[in-house]
C-alpha cells in the first residue's frame, strides 16, 4: 500500500517538474504562442508592412477592441441569463424572445463594428496587401468553401 502511494507522489512530482522545466524553458527560449495584433512577426511579415502602417493599424485595433469591450460583456449577461432561464423549471417564452433579441442586437453590433475596422484596414493597405487581406478574410469567413471569390486566393 505505502509503495503504491510512494510510485504515485513520484509520478505527479514528475509531472510537476516536467511541467515546470517546459514553462521556464518556454520563457528562456522564448518560445511563445503566436501574438496577437499587426505587430506580431507573422502578420508584419506576411502583409510586409511598414513602421507606420503597424502603427496605423495598431492604433485602429485598439480602439475597435475598447468598442467592443462593453459589447462583448453585455453579450455575456445575456447569455449567461439565458442560461439560468434554460435552467428554471418552466420557460419563459416571452423572457426567451427578449433575451435572443437582445443577444441578436449585440451580435449585430459587434459584427458591424467588425466590419467597420477590416474596411479602415483596407484602406491602410496597399493593393498587394489588399490581395493578401482579402486571402485571409475569404479564407476565415468562408472556410472550406466550393467557390473562390478572388483568383489570386485560390487554394492550391
């Protein structure tokens, strides 16, 4: 029984400094997850943009996330009462219908602000850039898509 209990405290004590030396190695090595934001390598390398673009772009993201930071949170609550009306015993048709109309409300605000930035970002693009903007935005809106709505991105 205590040889069970010891192979069993090594083995998480393992895990343990496993998972320790692999979180300090990740920080000395400085391997990290992808960033997010125009800055990041990738981003900055794909779309070769310039100082003054990133920063452009930069800027124009931050105020698109302080708008919809407040949107966001209200669209929590709703889904959150949504959740606790799910639960109750009986359903509240008409409390239900509020509630999706409020969230389909955020939701639609939330998208339109969206759409609002990619469209300022297009225009901080050149035309290359743009080819490469739309590439992505074909690709991540419509994925796995039949159609190509843009030659330059099809998929090879």
């Amino acid at each position: 029984m205590k040889t069970r209990i010891l192979i069993i405290a090594l083995i998480v004590s393992m895990g343990f400094n496993l998972g320790m030396i692999l979180t300090i190695g990740w920080r000395i090595w400085g391997i990290r997850q992808p960033g997010c934001g125009w800055h990041q390598s990738t981003l900055r390398d794909q779309f070769d943009l310039t100082a003054e673009q990133i920063d452009i772009l930069e800027r124009k993201r931050n105020e698109m996330q302080e708008k919809l930071l407040p949107i966001r949170k209200e669209l929590l609550e709703k889904r959150r009462e949504l959740l606790i009306l799910q639960k109750g015993e009986t359903l509240d048709e008409d409390r239900l219908d509020s509630l999706l109309s409020e969230i389909v409300r955020l939701q639609y605000r939330l998208e339109k602000t969206v759409v609002i930035h990619m469209n300022d970002v297009k225009g901080v693009l050149n035309e290359e850039q743009r080819v490469q903007f739309y590439c992505h935005l074909e690709r991540d809106l419509c994925p796995r898509e039949n159609h190509i709505l843009y030659k330059e991105c099809e998929r090879r």
